[in-house]
C-alpha cells in the first residue's frame, strides 16, 4: 500500500503530465508527444489509485472487467468513427464524463466513509458542498451534451426550440438548485440530494434546446469547460490534486474555447446562451430574396475560370463535410498544383461544428497544414488571389456583415472574398444559411453560383481540367 | 475601454475570494490554491494552442477529465469482501466503465488525428 505523501505526489506528477499534454498541442510537430504524456499522466493516475488503496481480492478484477469493457468500447468507437462525425463524438464523450461525475457523486453520497467524507447522514459540510456542485455540474453536461449529440446527430432538429417563459423557467430551477442545495447540506436528505439531480439534469436539457445548429460551436466548447468544473468538483470531493488541476485546466480550455467562437460571431457570451438566434430574423430579410439576378455555372465553367487563374484560395465550411468533399477538393488542387496554380485555404474560427472541425478534414484528406490559413493571416490575400473557391460555406463570407449595421452578423468578422476577382460559390441552392440571412455575395457581379452536391461538383471539375 | 471593463470583475473575483477565505475550511485551501493557478495555467497554456488544433484539443480534454475514473475506482473497490456488489461500488463500477470509454476513445482518436496532419513535402 502507497503512503499517502507517495500518491500524492503521483497524483502530482499526473497533473503536471497532463499540463504537458495540452502544452505539446500548441504545434502539430510536439501534438504526438503531448497525447504521449497525457496517456502516460493517465496511466499514473490510475496506477497509484490501486496502489494506495492496496485492495487486490475479488473488486480488484471486477473493476478490471469494466475498466476492460469501457476500453473496448472506447477503443472500437475511436478507430471506427468518420472525421466528418467528430462533433457528435465529442459531444458524445462530454455527456459521459458528466454521467462518470454525477455516478462518482452518488457513490460518495451513499457510502461517505470509503472516501473518508465522514458517515451517511452526516457527511463534512465541506465535502457536502462540493459534492453537490460536482453532481449538479456533471449533471448539466450529461443532460446538456445529450440534447447536443441528438442535434448533431440530426436525430432532433437543429433549429432552436422556444417557449413562451423560457427564461423565467430556467432562472427559477438555477435558483432553486442553489435552494436545494442549500437545504441539503443542513438536513443532508438524501431526497433532496435525489431531487438536486433530478433538476439539473432537466436544466442541463432546457439550456440546449434553444440554441441553433451554427451556435454548436459555442455548445460544444462551454459543454467542454463544463466538463472540466465537473471533475474539479469531484476533485475537491476527493481531495486529489491531478483531479483538481486537470479539472481547472479543462475548464479553462473550453472557456477560451467558447470565447474565440463567440469572437468569431461577433456575440456575446450570454446572447448565445440565451438562444433563438435564426429562427426570428428568417422573416425580415426573405421579402428582396430570389428578385436579383444570379449568375450561375456549370464545372466547366469553373474549370476554365480556375485553369486561367495563377493563385485560387479556397474556403471550406460546414457543406463540405456534410458532402464528405474533402478527399474530392485535394484531388481537384492537386490538378490544380500541376497546372502551377498556387493554393491556399482559408478557414474561418466557426466554419464547421466544433472549434478546428476543417482543419482535422483537411488533414484527413492528406492536406498539408502549412497551406492551411486563418482568417487574420489570408484575409489580405484575397484582394490579390484570382479565384475564392467556396465550398459549403456561407455565413462566413456574407459581406452583409460589414456593410448592413441592421444586418444580425454586423459586425462578425468575415472572409474578404469578393475582394477576389471571381468566386465560385459551390451550394446546393440559393436558400440562405444558418443565420437565415440571404448573402449578399451570390448576388455579386463576379459571383458563379455552382448549383450541386458538392462532392459531385468538385469531382466534375477535377474532370474538366 | 478595456481597463474599464475589466476593473468590474477583479473586484467581483476578489470578493469572492475573500469569502472563500473567510467561511472555508482550512484543507480547503491548499486545494483552492492549486485549483486557481491551474486555471491560470490553463489560461495561458491553451491560448498558445494554434486554431488548426482545436478539434484534437477538445478530444484530449475530454479524456484527460477522466480521469475522474480514479474516484470511481475508490467507490468500486470500497464494497466489503461478503458483498462487492453493494449500490454504491455499482455506481463506481458504472462510472469506471463510461471513463474507461472516454480515456481510451479519447486519447485514441486523438491519436487518429494527430497523425493525420502532416507538413507539406519538400521534394515537390
């Protein structure tokens, strides 16, 4: 059996491993190294886990066979789900880790004395607290996650859903789950602790519902950070260091992570949050739709006009994946390379799902990173390219948002492409995005509108080059 | 105007701070301590993070956070020798199945990514 100063510092060490983990991501070339530490950090952690508590009979091969299933689990879904499906993984895996929370929670509240928190009934008032918060968060993430799995998924719509009374309702369970708590630790009522649960998963539930399938960027990412504070409770619970900091750290990262999205779109925190984004502002801007002239093309059209360029940027969005266009679009620059047509990619922060949902496709397709451009380093370039190459974007590109103070994205920060000379817009049709709002860029002097699937449109023109 | 805004929050946070300190319990510090400068260390950590690398991000957070698996482990294994099987050890053993998902799912697929993103060849 390991002292308690041994795990410790173990512990210690894991944490710091983990640290090193997120560290190493800050460059691809480290990126391979750092998940190297964080498995090493993992393995320590669960190591001297065993170790201390020195229990090796009968529970200790139980818990081996559901560490063991979990694995296999783990380990089937990891090598079998496509990129294009990382979103709702990730989703997926957030709702765990709150269930794993609230499931650690509950073994705590029942059997106190195993983790040293005092008796049923009479559990430290610290430890209690902590508890609760643990519980309530994990909570919120699994029920939360959930209800974004299922849109992702597009099990459930990805519209926001919305009520009369909606905020009220939410802000009267956030103030009773306080309430209870509080009621909690003075009577330490297992039924209220039952009840406490109960309403946070159902706040975890009505907190999603309303928020719109181009704000899961956002989600996904606050989802995260709500993760992380989960397990940073259950640390406090447990007195453990590596819970404690990897929970801090996690939470600080899907925090900054919902900032930079939330920056991407030019909105607040809490008006994203708050929700029903795209689902009224449809009305007000459709009235001027389909009566301006469009000019739209066929592959090979675009073939020529990409044929006679000498740079083409290309911008990748949500479409793209849905298409499964990827490996099509490099084969189409390859030709594109031979033909000596310099190539680059442009991504906007929230094109796609998640935070860096394109870039991963990209590389899936075999795309170098290093051609591979944020929106502040390629802006400029677009002045100068020849050919923008969208593909699945829209949103992003709409020149509304620096010209319409009225417009609902003024003021997002968006891809200068009309500065190009041509664009090539690749869409299955004229209707507007996620945001509801008609781009103005398809109305556009130099604007070819490719009407297609784009995966089928890309392979096309790779053909007429 | 950012001084303006900002100087609202670090009064709020350092009340806050204060009445941790003035109502929590002694142990409760050192925790809070590493607690807090692991967010700050996250802070500055993940803004070093490059955008191309999010996604990866994301995955590894997700399984690194189960590391939660080590509370369900001390609840699974705290069952008595006649009865392992009491609720709470099952909630634990629950909870080391749907970690145990999360850190090989996520440090593997994390793994699947990472090795896709290559640079550009230089002989070309």
């Amino acid at each position: 059996m390991l002292s308690a100063n041994l795990s410790a510092i173990f512990y210690l060490i894991s944490g710091v491993l983990f640290i090193l983990a997120l560290r190493g991501l800050s460059s691809p070339e480290t990126s391979r190294q750092g998940n190297f530490f964080g498995i090493l950090g993992m393995i320590i952690a669960v190591t001297v886990t065993f170790l201390s508590i020195g229990n090796f009979s009968t529970g200790f091969v139980v818990v081996l066979i559901f560490l063991l299933i979990g694995g296999l689990i783990g380990a089937f879904i990891a090598y079998k789900i496509p990129m294009t499906a990382m979103p709702e993984l990730v989703a997926g895996f957030h709702s765990l880790v709150g269930l794993a929370a609230v499931f650690v929670a509950i073994a705590a509240f029942l059997n106190p004395e195993a983790f040293n928190l005092g008796s049923p009934g009479n559990i430290k008032l610290g430890s209690l607290i902590e508890m609760s918060i643990g519980a309530a968060v994990g909570a919120i993430t699994f029920s939360g996650s959930i209800i974004a799995f299922l849109k992702l998924q597009g099990i459930m719509s990805g519209s926001p859903i919305t009520f009369k009374g909606q905020h009220p309702l939410n802000a009267l369970i956030l103030i009773s789950i306080i309430v209870i708590t509080y009621f909690l630790c003075s009577t330490q009522s297992a039924n209220l602790f039952w009840i406490l649960l109960a309403i946070s998963f159902l706040i975890g539930f009505l907190l999603i519902i309303p928020i719109g399938g181009a704000d899961m960027p956002v989600v996904i990412s606050m989802l995260n950070s709500y993760s992380g504070w989960a397990a940073a409770g259950i640390g406090f619970t447990l007195e453990n260091t590596a819970l404690i900091i990897t929970g801090a750290l996690v939470g600080s990262s899907g925090a900054i992570l919902s900032y930079i999205m939330c920056k991407g779109m030019n909105r607040s925190f809490f008006n994203v949050i708050l929700g029903g984004f795209g689902a009224t502002e449809q009305s007000s801007s459709s009235q001027n739709k389909e009566q301006r002239p469009v000019k739209s093309g066929n592959a090979d059209d675009a073939a020529f006009l990409m044929k006679n360029a000498s740079s083409v940027i290309i911008v990748p969005g949500y479409g793209m994946a849905v298409a499964q266009a990827q490996h099509a679009l490099r084969e189409m620059v390859d030709t594109l390379k031979k033909n000596d047509i310099k190539v680059s990619y442009a991504i906007h922060p929230v094109a796609g799902r998640m935070p860096g949902h394109m870039n991963v496709l990209l590389a899936e397709a075999n795309v170098p990173y290093d051609e591979v451009f944020e929106l502040e380093e390629i802006n400029n370039d677009f002045a100068n390219a020849d050919v923008a190459f969208v593909i699945g974007a829209n949103d992003v590109t709409n020149p509304v948002a620096k010209t319409d103070p009225q417009s609902p994205i003024y003021g997002m920060p968006v891809l200068d492409v009309e500065k190009c000379k041509s664009v090539l817009f690749v869409k299955r049709s004229l209707s507007p995005g996620y945001a509801g709002i008609d781009n103005d860029l398809f109305y556009k002097e130099n604007t070819l509108m490719l009407f297609a699937d784009a995966k089928k449109m890309t392979e096309d023109i790779t053909k007429n080059l | 105007m950012v001084k303006k805004s900002s100087f609202f929050p670090v009064f709020i946070a350092i009340f806050l701070l204060f009445l941790v300190g003035a109502f929590a319990p002694e142990s409760f510090m050192n925790h809070f301590t590493v607690f807090v400068l692991s967010c700050f260390i996250g802070y500055m950590v993940i803004w070093n993070v490059t955008a191309s690398l999010h996604t990866p991000l994301m995955s590894v957070t997700n399984a690194i956070s189960s590391v939660i698996i080590v509370g369900a482990i001390i609840a699974g294994l705290a069952g008595n020798s006649e009865n392992i099987f009491n609720t709470s050890s099952i909630f634990g053993f629950l909870a080391i199945s749907l970690a145990a998902i999360n850190i090989f799912g996520g440090f593997l697929v994390t793994q699947r990514m990472l090795a896709m993103y290559k640079k550009k060849k230089k002989d070309k």
